[in-house]
C-alpha cells in the first residue's frame, strides 16, 4: 500500500513564491499526497489565486490574521491525515523526487523521525545549483548556541535536525513528541527557532534523523521577510523576535550544569 504524504504551507501574503512552490508539489513522482494550506489571514491575494488554480485538491485553514508560523503550522499537523508530512516552506521548491526519495529512506528504519534533504538557492527566477550557505547539511551548533550545517558532507548521516524549509517528517514521531510536551511546536516562539525546539525533543525521545544529499530541493530564505536574508537586513522586530528566542531555546532545553558552563 502506497503510503499518503501530507504537504503543510503555511501562506502569510506570499503571492510571489507560493504558486511556484506548489507546482513542484504537484509534480512530485510519489502520487498520494495530501495538501494542506494554513494562511494566515493573507491580503495580498495569494490565497483566492490559490483557490482558483486548485480549487478542492488542497485543503484550507484560513486564519483571521497572522496567528505566527508555529501555530499555523501546529494547526497543519493537527490536521494531517498522512502517515508522514513535509513541513514546506511557501518560498521552497521540491525536486519531483524529493518525497519519493526520502520517503524510500525513512521507511528503512522505524526508529528515524525525520530526513532532510540537501538545500540548494532559489534566487531571482532561478532554481540555481548553489547550495544555500547553513542549511542542508549535518547540523551542528556553533558558539552562542547557532545552528549550522556542514555543506561538505557528500554522503548520508545522522544529524541533530533536518533543515526546517522542507523535511519529510514522520507522524508518529510528532504525535510522540506532542504527547510527551503537549504540543508540536511551541507557540510561544511564535516564528524563528520553533524548529530547533521541536529536533531537540525528537532526539530527547529517541528518534533520529537522518541527512539524506540525494533528496533536494531548493530555497529562498526569509520569503515572509521580503527576502532580506541577512540578520541586519530584517527589520527591528524580526531581530528582537530572532534573538529573544534564541535565549529562550537554550533556557528552555539546556540542563543547568550545560547551561552554567556555556553562560560566559
């Protein structure tokens, strides 16, 4: 029996990369996919274009306003019917076989909660072949608690996370870990390290993930932030939000005696 994959968007006002990121969801090779579109109250029109390209092949949450990424997305995950689920960005392109292939590795071992692929930069209208500096690779955390992937690695690893634009998760590793904490991811971060909260808790659970370069897709990066994609660029709010939650994620999920020793 071919497994069903649900697809969860969330759109905030993003008309100019989202129809785009949903072609290359519909072109995928693996056919049993369920689309699921959480907006957020967007006024830009990209919802009703949306509708009226698709129409009842995807599925809508429609949000009054912008309720943040992590409750939007939670909401996407409450209302999967998929045995696995991409979490997908709206500025993110899938390779046709992105699903095919990582669904193919996850099913291998039923102890991996998730497999990220390998992130290349969409910039502009081009899908280009440069891989987009600190995501998809081996994730490994820097000084100041950042998170960074290693490009160089060519080959399938175990890793902290996936990268966050487009992983392919498994269902029961979200269900396990919402019934351990009470939630998917945590609102209070409302958007930014959401997904660094939710990979340390898979692996506090148990669960695995696995870097997979055979399975790819492609980029932009801060999509809902107008594409600046460098810290200084975003606005004020954006860098408080960022860094305040930063904070919180190392508070949150560090022990004390980690946490004393990192403090200086």
């Amino acid at each position: 029996m071919i497994p069903l994959v649900t697809v969860a968007v969330v759109n905030w006002n993003g008309d100019r990369y989202i129809h785009r990121c949903l072609e290359h969801v519909f072109a995928q090779t693996h056919s049993e996919l369920e689309v699921i579109i959480v907006d957020n109250g967007s006024t830009d029109g990209s919802l009703q274009k949306i509708k009226a390209r698709y129409g009842d092949r995807c599925r809508y949450i429609e949000n009054i306003g912008n309720v943040g990424y992590s409750p939007a997305m939670n909401q996407g995950m409450a209302a999967a019917a998929g045995e696995y689920m991409v979490q997908l960005n709206s500025d993110a392109c899938l390779h046709e076989e992105f699903v095919a292939k990582s669904l193919r590795r996850i099913q291998q071992d039923d102890g991996v909660g998730a497999v990220g692929g390998r992130v290349y930069q969409w910039q502009g209208d081009d899908l280009t072949s440069k891989l987009r500096k600190g995501e998809g690779g081996r994730y490994y955390f820097r000084k100041r608690f950042q998170l960074r992937a290693d490009e160089r690695v060519e080959r399938e690893t175990l890793t902290f996370g996936p990268a966050s634009c487009f992983p392919l998760l498994r269902m029961n590793m979200l269900k396990d870990v919402h019934e351990s904490s009470g939630y998917y991811f945590d609102d209070s971060f409302f958007a930014g390290w959401e997904d660094t909260d939710l990979w340390f808790r898979m692996q506090l659970r148990g669960w695995t993930c696995v870097f997979l370069p055979t399975a790819y897709g492609w980029h932009v990066g801060s999509g809902s932030a107008g594409g600046n994609a460098t810290f200084f660029t975003k606005s004020v709010e954006y860098r408080t939000r960022i860094l305040r939650n930063r904070l919180f994620l190392i508070a949150k999920n560090l022990p004390a005696p980690v946490l004393l020793r990192l403090a200086p």
